[in-house]
C-alpha cells in the first residue's frame, strides 16, 4: 500500500539552500510502502578514462532543485508527480573505496532490500559498471529483463566474467541471462563492436537522420510487451550538451531528442531506472547534471501518469 507520508512535498525552501535530497524528497530508509526510492552508488573504479563519476549522485541532487520547485505543474506533463507517488530518497549505498572487488555484492544487497520494500528503483550513478549489480537484484524478482540502453558505447566489449569495467558488463548481463537481448535496445550508439550481441542498435548518425519519433516507434516494437531495465549513461548525449562525462564522444543526440524519445516510453513495462556517468569535474554550468537529473525527473512524471491512468 502507497506511504501517504511520502506524497506530496514538504516545506517550500529556496533553490540555492535547504536539504540537498533528489528533488526535495524525504530522505529515509524505511522504505516500505514507497513506490519509487531514489537510491545513489558513488561508484567509478570501473572507468577506463577520465574518472570522477562518485561525485555525479551529489551533483545530480543539487541540480534538481528548481526542478523541485517547478514540478508542482511539472513541464510538459502538467501534473504534480508527488500527489501520485510516493517517493523517498534513501542516499547513498556504502561501498568501501579499499575494496572495490565488494562493490557488486554491495550493490546486489542493496537494490534487493529495497525491492523487497518498495515498487521501484531509480539509481543515480556512479560509473555505468554499476548497472550490471542493478541488474543482477531487478532479474532475481522480474525475471530476464528487456534493457533499454542510451549510450555511445555498445559496452558488450570482451569480458571475463571478473572485470571491474565499465564497458563490458553488459556482455557479462547477457551470459548471465539477466536480459533478453532480442528485445534490448542501445540508443545514440557512437562505438564499434565486432558482434552486436543480438541487440538493435540505433546509432546516433541513423537517429539523425531518421528523428526521434522513428527511434522511439523501434524501440516500442523491439521492447514489445516485455519488462524492461532503462539505462542512461549520460555520454549518449553530444559534449555540447554533456560535457561532464567520462567517455564523451561527439555527434550524440541533444537533450531534447533524448527527452523524446524517453517521455515517448510511458506504455513500456519498465520496472526500474539507472542515470549514469555524470562526472560533475568536467562539466561546464552544471548542464550534464541538470540534463542528468531532467532525465530522473522525467522518468518520475512519466510513472506518475501511469499511475493516474490505472484504475482505481
């Protein structure tokens, strides 16, 4: 049953001060009852270049404060997400920076604790390593997930099965069966691979040229009816728009074909959400994590009105 302490929103504060939570949610960590808990890994061993994505998770908070002051009628949903759902911010999941080999069993324990409390996670990365746990916990309750990946990297690179890496986890996914890879999805795609590993590519140059609105009719039909796992690592965005990023590679989407195609995925089944690879010491005005956490935001809009939409 939805937590009623967990609607709604509390005492106006000002942008520029207050409690530094997601969007201005409860922090708490009793969780039960909520229907979206807002978890955070500050994780980035597993980068292969420029590190500094543990610092993404705060980054991202302070970014979605005036979207928190704004989302009583939030833009262009038109709607208020918090009179629908009840959602908490837990903070962020431990792991110890002398034992990054720990980060996955962390993670998995994490994420399966607040599964078995809450209807969802959404998790504020971190490097995109940290996926690859989320997945292992979401699988163990929902089965083998349809993955609905933005990236420019195809991140199915060659993986032994003990790599801490942020580019071939999801290789490691698909061996492991934690997701159906005939109905997943990679989206904004700017890296070779020898093998495409049974997903459909859309790769930034055919998303150009074709628009958003043809993406997002390939991604309903490649997803289907199936449960899907959305992942968006940040870098699927150009560096004019997402400069703050690890792994930036040029001629990705903007902001505003991303947003799209993601507000285009309300009919999808998708049971839980990651944002990715904000590294906030690259950033410039703060826009890769004010595009990271619109992205959060919009997610929550979107799980809202489906919400609204189900019969009481």
């Amino acid at each position: 049953m939805t937590r009623h302490d967990l609607l709604g929103r509390s005492a106006h504060q000002m942008t520029y001060a207050g409690d530094l939570t997601f969007l201005r949610r409860i922090r708490t960590r009793e969780v039960r009852g909520a229907d979206i808990v807002i978890s955070r890994p500050p994780f980035d061993v597993a980068t292969t270049f420029r590190p500094g994505a543990r610092f993404g998770p705060q980054a991202i908070r302070a970014a979605s404060v005036q979207l928190a002051e704004l989302s009583s009628r939030a833009f262009p949903f038109d709607i208020d997400p918090f009179a629908t759902l009840a959602v908490a911010d837990w903070g962020d999941c431990y792991l110890d920076p002398g034992h990054p080999q720990q980060a996955v069993d962390r993670i998995v324990s994490h994420a399966r604790s607040i599964l078995s409390q809450a209807g969802m996670m959404l998790t504020l990365g971190g490097d995109h390593f940290v996926t690859y746990p989320l997945l292992r916990a979401h699988a163990e309750k929902f089965g083998p997930l349809a993955l609905i990946h933005f990236d420019a990297h195809v991140d199915t690179w060659p993986d032994d099965g003990e790599r801490i890496d942020h580019g071939s986890m999801f290789l490691r996914a698909k061996r492991e069966g934690l997701i159906d890879v005939e109905h997943s999805v990679q989206i904004g795609i700017r890296s070779f691979s020898e093998q495409d590993e049974g997903f459909t590519i859309l790769d930034a140059p055919w998303i150009h040229e074709h628009g958003a609105r043809a993406a997002l009719a390939r991604v309903l039909d490649v997803v289907a009816d199936r449960k899907a796992y959305l992942t968006f690592d940040i870098d699927c965005l150009d560096p004019a728009f997402a400069p703050g990023t690890g792994t930036p590679v040029p001629g990705g989407l903007s902001t505003a074909q991303a947003l799209a195609i993601l507000r285009g995925l309300g009919s999808v089944d998708i049971i839980g959400m990651d944002v990715v690879e904000v590294s906030p010491a690259y950033d410039h005005a703060e826009i890769t994590a004010l595009a990271a956490a619109t992205i959060a935001h919009d997610f929550i809009c979107m799980q809202a009105l489906k919400q609204r939409s189900r019969p009481t």
